[in-house]
C-alpha cells in the first residue's frame, strides 16, 4: 500500500463525515449500516478519498485512498464539504 506521505508531502486539512443508517428517520432495508467517508487535501494539490462500510452481519471494509487528481481550488472544495456536514479530524 503507498504511502500518504510519498514524494515528502504531507496534509492540508482532513474532513470526515460519519453515516449511521440504523438511527436515521428514512430506515430501509440498508446492507449498510454504518459508512464513514474522509478526505484528504495534500501540500501537492491532490485530493484524497477513503471510504470505509460496515455491513448489517458485522463485515467491515475500507476500500482505500483513492486519487481524485491535482485540484487547484482546495480551499472552495473545503467550504463545500464543511457545508455538508464534514468536520476536522
């Protein structure tokens, strides 16, 4: 697995967002119970994403950190997932 850190950059800012589908008002017949997503804007410009699931019978998984590609609007890209419910980790 690589590295967050490769090539010597490091974190702007981390934002994370927690779903918990069992609590919520609109209860459905959801395979996911639980999801968390968080993303990652480095020194270099790239934005990163992870999500991580648990499932109904207890299974977890993270699917990784993906590369989103080089973004030249960080701090706009911020307030908007601030809007949404994402905070500081």
């Amino acid at each position: 697995m690589a590295k967050l850190s490769a090539r010597g950059r490091r974190e702007i800012w981390r934002l994370e967002r927690q779903f918990n589908r069992d609590t919520q008002e609109d209860k459905k017949s959801y395979d996911v119970i639980h999801e968390t997503r968080r993303y990652v804007a480095m020194t270099d410009s790239h934005l990163l994403e992870n999500f991580s699931y648990i499932w109904r019978d207890g299974q977890k998984h993270n699917y990784g950190w993906k590369d989103k590609g080089k973004q030249s609007n960080l701090a706009e890209i911020k307030q908007v997932l601030e809007s949404k419910g994402y905070s500081n980790v």
